[in-house]
C-alpha cells in the first residue's frame, strides 16, 4: 500500500511539475512585445494635419514611436496630386494638408504626447510651372518671380544644358546649378536666399518642429547648407558630435513633375 502511494505521489509531483513547465511556456508566448527603440520613427505621408495629431495621440505615442515625418507645409501650386506639395509658391503655411493653425496644434499635441515632429523642407526650388499661376493659397506667381521672396536673380540660370534641366546626375555642377525637371533652381549662394530660407526655417522652429528633412539636398551645395542652418538660434544647430534636433537628408525625388 505504502509503494502505491509512493508511486502515486511521484505521478502527482511529475504531472505539477509539468503543469508548472507548461504554464511557464504559456506565459512567456503571450508577453506584450517591447516598445519601439527611442530612434525608430515614421513618415505619414500627404497626412492632413488634424489627422496627424490624432495618430500621434492615439497610435504613434502608444506604439513608443518617437518621431514622425510630415509633407512639406507650405503654399504649394493649386493642384491635388503629392507632387505639387514639392513646388513651391510661397512660404505660407497654407496648403491642401491644412491651415497654419491646423499645423500648430498638431505640432503642439504630437509633441505633448511624446512624438517628434519633422517639417519636409523644400528649400532647393520653387515652382516647375512655365506658365504665371496662383497657388494654393491664392498667391501670385511666375516661374522665377515669386512676389516678397524671390526675383529672377535669386535663381540659377545654369546654361549647360538645353532648357537649363540636368542631363547628367553624376556632373556636379549639373546636379547642382542647373534644374531639376524644370523646377525653377534658387541660387542658395546668395545671402538675400540663404536669409529668406532660413526665415522660414525659423518659422517652423518657432512653432514647435524638432527637426527638418531637407529635400532635393544632393542638388544644394554642403557650404549653402551649411551657412543656412548657422542662421538658426543656438541649439538647434547641428553639432559636430552629432547630437542635433535637426536630422538631414541627402535625399532626392527624381519623379517627372508634369508641366501646367
């Protein structure tokens, strides 16, 4: 009797000690996976404004997102498709994505909620349009005469090329002088440019930006970059052990802007 109670409890010890094992696994399998790393961000794409800060309040931030990355903000030609969002008229914060207001509270509940904000700055061009035109805000423009901003000779006229557009990619003073699919080139050189960018890149920061892309990068010289953002107050500035609230790309779209 004594070596069947015995036999039985070594029955109910191994079955416990599996239960245990088992449970132990069940456990481990249903574990809520680690937030997202600190660095990890998104782009949310021609997002209207509104819609953003409501996706860094109720997705993003709960993910552990830590930034996100918008379309440019400013006055872009009148036109619905994404791409005109990347020809310019003004440096108004009106366009299709929303009003400056809508952008300003978005800035302000995505950054209350956690999330970074990157602004897409489009600061290589203005418009690709040959014909006079109104934007989406309604201000009056031609392709190399944008009133209160730029004038003729704020441009490139690079005279390499026929229609002054890029022919070679792999020719730097091509890439960076003459135009990219005809939109109309800013000579980043000048003082009267690099002043009226970093105007507007001051207006951003003054809002609440963490940070900017900056696009068509590759076709602004690294020393107009460079004496640009030096414009900008102290500590938003890129420093030199890489510490920065303003991240930069050298990247490009080489899509076929349509001609109006």
């Amino acid at each position: 009797m004594s070596g069947l109670r015995a036999r039985a409890g070594a029955v109910v010890a191994a079955v416990s000690a599996a239960v245990l094992l088992l449970a132990g696994c069940t456990q481990a399998s249903i574990e809520v996976p680690e937030p997202a790393a600190p660095d990890v961000g998104i782009q949310l794409f021609q997002l209207p404004w509104t819609s953003v800060a409501k996706e860094c309040e109720t997705t993003l931030a709960p993910a552990g997102i830590a930034w996100v990355l918008l379309s440019p903000a400013q006055e872009h030609i009148a036109a619905d498709e994404w791409w005109a969002s990347y020809q310019p008229v003004s440096y108004q914060l009106e366009s299709r994505l929303g009003t400056r207001d809508e952008f300003a509270d978005m800035v302000q509940r995505c950054t209350a909620a956690g999330v970074a904000v990157i602004a897409d700055a489009v600061i290589n061009h203005m418009t690709g349009q040959d014909e006079p035109g109104a934007g989406y805000a309604g201000t009056a423009y031609a392709h190399y005469d944008y009133p209160g901003l730029y004038t003729e000779s704020d441009f490139h006229r690079c005279g390499l090329t026929a229609n002054d557009d890029i022919q070679l990619y792999k020719n730097r003073e091509q890439v960076q002088n003459c135009e990219l699919v005809n939109l109309a080139d800013l000579d980043t050189a000048s003082p009267t440019v690099r002043a009226t960018i970093g105007a507007y890149l001051e207006d951003l920061l003054s809002l609440g930006v963490s940070g900017f892309r900056i696009d068509a990068a590759k076709h602004i010289p690294a020393t107009d970059v460079e004496a640009i953002v030096s414009q900008l107050p102290q500590g938003t500035r890129p420093s030199r052990t890489g510490s920065s609230r303003i991240p930069f790309s050298p990247m490009t779209a080489r899509n076929r802007f349509p001609r109006r």
